[in-house]
C-alpha cells in the first residue's frame, strides 16, 4: 500500500483553486477584449505598439552601435580591432527579413 505524504492532498487542491483562478483571469481578460468597445481599442493599441517594438529595438541597436563606434575610435590603434555590435546588428536585421 502507498504512503501518503503529508500536504501531498493539500498541494493538489491548491494547484487546483490555482489553475481555476488563472482560468478565471484569462477568460475575463478575453471577454474585456474582444467583447467590449474599450477592448477592442486596448487590443488595437497593444499590437501597434508590439509591431512598432521590432522597429524600435533596431532604432536603439544602430544608437548603440554608433555610439561604441565614435568611442572606439577614440581609443588607441590596439583596441579598435575588438568586434563591436555589427555582427548582433547584421543577425537582427537578418531575423527581420
């Protein structure tokens, strides 16, 4: 016959009461956003502003990018032969294409 493990039961029913409150949280969150007009524009707002995020991230990569450069250029002939940013930018726009 199996042991029972004490607070084994009371982890299950916990997990339980968890699950139904996510479930609870993700159904009212759908229904505000797909079933009411000030949903709708919340959703609307969030994919604008998650397909402007892409676009973004490069702009802020290149600030970088330029930025190390004029400092590099600023240091001695030794340390200008260090890789800079270019290799991450060059994936990041292959990944965009």
């Amino acid at each position: 016959m199996l042991k029972k493990m004490p607070g084994q039961n009371d982890n299950k029913s916990s997990n339980l009461w968890l699950g139904f409150a996510f479930g609870a949280i993700a159904a009212t969150a759908v229904a505000f956003l797909l079933g009411t007009k000030k949903g709708r524009q919340t959703l609307k707002k969030l994919l604008e502003l998650s397909e402007n995020l892409e676009e973004n991230a490069l702009t802020i990569a290149e600030e970088i990018e330029e930025t190390i450069l004029d400092n590099a250029q600023k240091l001695p002939e030794a340390k200008q032969n260090k890789p800079i940013l270019g290799t991450l930018l060059d994936k990041m726009k292959a990944l965009r294409n």
